[in-house]
C-alpha cells in the first residue's frame, strides 16, 4: 500500500520530476522530526566521479527531531552543524543536537525575515523570490556560506556535517547548490536537487498550516500560494546568473567572497569526490 501511495505521490508531482524523486529517495534520511533530512552525495560530476554519500547533508528545521533521531543523527556521524537562520529565528526553535555537536549560527540576510503580514503582500508580487535569490539576496550570500565552506575544508575524514534552515529549502538549497557546483555537478541535476524539497515538504503539517494562515491574511486561495512559493529550477538559475553577473563565475564569487581559491577547491573535490 505505501507503494502504491509513494508512485501516487510522485506521479501527481509531475514527470519532470518523478525520476529525480526516484532517484533522490535514495538519499533521504527518516526522520520523525524532520521532513527534508537528505544527503548531498551520489551526484556524478561532469568528469565522471561521484559526490560521497554519508559526508554531507542538508535538512529543513531540527528542533523536533525525537530520541530516535537523535541516534539516527549520531550513527550518521554529524559532528558540526551550520544554521542559516536568523537569530531570533533561531532562538524560538532551537536545534536539538546531540551531545558536544558543534554548531555554527549563520544568520546574513535572515535577522529581518518577513512577518505573516509581510508576506501576504510580498506574495502579490510574483517575483519576489526571484529577487531574493538574485539581486536582492546577493549581498548576503558571501557572508552566509562562508563558515560553511571552511567548515567542509577541515572536516576530518570521519566526520560529517548537516546545513539548514528552517524549510530547508531557500538558503538551504542555495547551499546545497554551490556545494554541488564547486564540485562539477552538472546544472541538470543540481536543479532537480534543489526542486525536490517541493516535494518532501508537502508532507509537513507546518506548511499546510503556513499556506491556510496566509491565505486569510492575503485573500489568495492556498493553491495560488502554494504556486507563488513553489520552488522553480528558474530561481536557482537566477542564483547563479546573479553571481556570475558580479563576480564574472562562480569560482571569482568562492575567491572574493570566501578566500577559497583553486586550491581549496582541488582540496573540497579531494575530500568530498570520488
């Protein structure tokens, strides 16, 4: 019957991105208290190697992962975690980490998030998140990743690392992508990567609930909504061509923005390639 269900889902989903759930079903770590709990890994590069599973993962919110998550999360070997959200974002729902895990705060662009009011009249305009990821949103990118990727370039080779926000799907998925980039991931599959938290959050009760509050508050159906907020291969492409349009590549914006030059990023495909 779950099975049944499973190709149901992924069928409504849509067929641009039923392999890509398919295949990214793989990578999926379940969680009780987290709905978008993945491993970056399992990506073949342009020149034909492979991103390591079990290094690096990316989730949504953690603060209500169970005792079983918790061990779930030790046996996967995280050591350092690294938070996009606000401060006071944060501060409400505070991450449930096991003993003596390292965790980094890394807030740039997210201490004045928008409030429910905020964004009901935010999505009228339907390119505000297009803006967020570009023009809008660059001026923070540097300083919000840059802990991330020094991060990956000393973590020891039996260590592992997790990155979130709290949807685990805007900053998340901008981190998610330039780690993916750096690597060689062709830009396909860092699109259908990044689209593929449409369809794991739609299993969480916290959006259905988001959707319905800003539908009375906007007067937008919650389908117009969900359709506003869906994630869109576009928007990462902005992400980029952003980057590229200030910085000329995504190697520049690495060097100015991180001090990660073509050394360091030699040492994050030794590391995390194979």
């Amino acid at each position: 019957m779950k099975k049944i269900v499973l190709a149901l889902a992924i069928a409504a989903f849509g067929a641009t991105a039923n392999a890509q759930i398919k295949d990214s079903l793989r990578r999926v770590v379940k969680m009780e208290g987290a709905y978008n709990f993945r491993d970056t890994g399992g990506y073949k590069t342009t020149d034909g190697k492979e991103v390591a599973l079990g290094k690096v993962f990316r989730s949504d919110a953690i603060d209500k992962l169970t005792d079983k998550d918790l061990k779930t999360f030790k046996a996967k070997k995280i050591v350092t975690v690294v938070d996009f959200r606000g401060v006071k974002e944060a501060k409400k729902a505070q991450d449930r980490l096991p003993e003596n895990t390292s965790y980094i705060l890394c807030p740039a662009g997210s201490n004045n998030l928008p409030t429910a009011q905020d964004m009901a009249k935010l999505l009228k305009d339907k390119n505000f998140l297009f803006d967020m990821y570009g023009d809008g949103g660059i001026p923070y990118f540097g300083e919000r990743y840059r802990s991330l990727f020094v991060q990956l370039l000393t973590l020891k080779p039996d260590e592992a690392l997790l990155f979130h926000c709290t949807g685990g799907r805007d900053r998340t998925g901008m981190a998610s992508a330039l780690f993916l980039k750096v690597l060689g991931v062709p830009q396909d599959m860092i699109e259908n990567d990044y689209v593929a938290s449409n369809f794991y959050l739609a299993k969480n009760p916290t959006m259905k609930t988001m959707y319905s509050g800003l539908s009375k508050m906007s007067g937008m159906t919650e389908t117009e909504i969900k359709q506003q907020m869906e994630l869109r291969p576009e928007l990462i492409r902005n992400f980029f061509a952003a980057i590229n349009k200030k910085y000329g590549s995504v190697e520049n914006f690495f060097q100015v923005e991180m001090g990660i030059g073509p050394r360091e990023i030699t040492v994050l495909k030794e590391k995390y390639l194979k």
